[in-house]
C-alpha cells in the first residue's frame, strides 16, 4: 500500500506527516514508525503525526516518537497545525485535541502560537528541575553549552526517572530573557535541533528559579529561535504559548 506524506520542521524538529482521516495508517504496527523515521533506511524524522477527524476540535493530533512510543509534541503542534491548514481543514486558528488534552493554536505570518497546556507540576531538585509541559522535562543549567556533552550526559539523566523516564534539557543563561537550549529527546533517543514542550519546561523553570522574572522568553535552539510567552499565579503557569515557524519541506509516497 502506498501512502502519500508530508515532510514538515519547526526549528529543526522534523516530522513525516500523514493525513489519516480515512483511518489509512496501521496505526499499531509500531515498527513501521521505526522504518519511517529511520534516517539511513526510512524517510528520516523525528516523529510521526497523524492528522485525524474529531467530533469535537478541528481535528485530532496523534504523535508518535521514533521509537513508536506516544506522546504530545509542541513543535509537532505546530506543523500539525501548519498541516491542517494545507489540508484546508483551517484557515488561521485552530482548536484540536492531542495526548495530553485539547490546545488552540492561531497563525500569523507563517509563525504559529501554540497554547500548552497548564503547568502546575514543577520540581525545584538540587542541580535541577522537572516539569511536565506535555511530556516528562528535565531542565539543568550549565556553562558552555557548546562544548556540553548533550548525548552522553542526556542518555544517563533520561533513564533516571521512573518509566517513561524524561527528555534532559541543558540551559545556558544568555541575558535575562534568553536563555539557550540543548535537548536530549526520550523516544528519539538523540538530541534533536529543537523541542517545544522543552522550550516551554526551561522558560518555566527559569522563571520558578527566578533567573528570569520575564514572562516573555527568547529561546535559541540548534535549528532556530522559539518563544514562550506565559502568566503565573500562586505557583501555576497558565496562558502557556509556544511560538515559532512551521514549514513544509517536501512530499511525497511511500509503500508500506
């Protein structure tokens, strides 16, 4: 069977993207996501999304790692929306559900602002934070984060925590509002150009360590610049936004 895809990134984040309203994709054979996302024998991407109907939302957003594990994905998203749009689905905003609960998104320019979810779960460890914005984050300051052994050091701390384990972002503070950002992706198991709910846990993070007291913060990661915008009250973040770009690389089919 052959099926058409869409090759999507955001800040280097990349996805194969597939339009699976008519319940096309085998969605349970999960090795099949493996092959897909294999970089020498696949098409290569971080993940896969599959865009489907619901009765409720725009549409419904079903993420899967490489590794064929299921999660939510906030640069994933944001091609998912980009993806919808091209569908003809949306126009400039949408409202759609995914893993961890329903998100709204608008566009602008090209550039999507996604709403994550609340945070609330946040914990202030000794050399560390964890956070859930979405997925499992954890979130360690260093100095020179271009030389900091990502790989190495991610694959240990990722294993650390309980099953599903965590994503490990690395930080280097650049100014008061910008901090720079390194992640270690479970699922993908590597570090990936890019990861929003990672963007959006060290945004948060900085802000509860009071290394910033912006509510608006620039993050530079190895394939762009994402945004976090945010309020908090008695502890909770809420009105979360992730924004950056979104865009189509290429199509095209694949037999499976």
């Amino acid at each position: 069977m052959n099926i058409t895809f869409f090759k999507y990134q955001g800040t280097g984040n990349d996805f194969v993207m597939i339009d699976n309203r008519t319940k096309i994709f085998p969605i349970q054979k999960t090795d099949i996501i493996s092959q897909i996302c294999d970089r020498h024998f696949g098409i290569g991407a971080d993940g896969i999304i599959l865009i489907e109907n619901d009765n409720l939302h725009d549409f419904k957003m079903i993420y899967f790692n490489a590794d064929g594990s299921e999660t939510f994905c906030g640069n994933g998203g944001r091609c998912a929306v980009a993806f919808a749009r091209q569908l003809g689905i949306i126009q400039n905003s949408a409202n759609f559900i995914a893993f961890d609960g329903p998100h709204f998104a608008n566009i602008e320019n090209d550039i999507i602002s996604l709403k994550m979810i609340d945070v609330e779960q946040i914990t202030v460890n000794k050399n560390s934070v964890f956070a859930y914005t979405g997925t499992q984050h954890h979130v360690e300051l260093v100095e020179n984060l271009t030389d900091f052994p990502v790989f190495e050091k991610g694959r240990k701390i990722r294993y650390q925590y309980p099953n599903p384990g965590s994503n490990v972002n690395f930080v280097q503070q650049i100014d008061n509002k910008t901090f720079r950002v390194r992640t270690y992706e479970k699922g993908v198991e590597d570090e990936t150009l890019a990861c929003g709910t990672g963007v959006t846990a060290v945004a948060i993070a900085m802000h509860k360590l009071q290394k910033t007291h912006q509510n608006l913060i620039t993050l530079p990661v190895e394939g762009g610049v994402l945004e976090v915008s945010f309020e908090e009250e008695n502890g909770v973040y809420k009105n979360v936004f992730l924004k950056g770009p979104a865009k189509l690389v290429f199509q095209g089919n694949i037999a499976i």
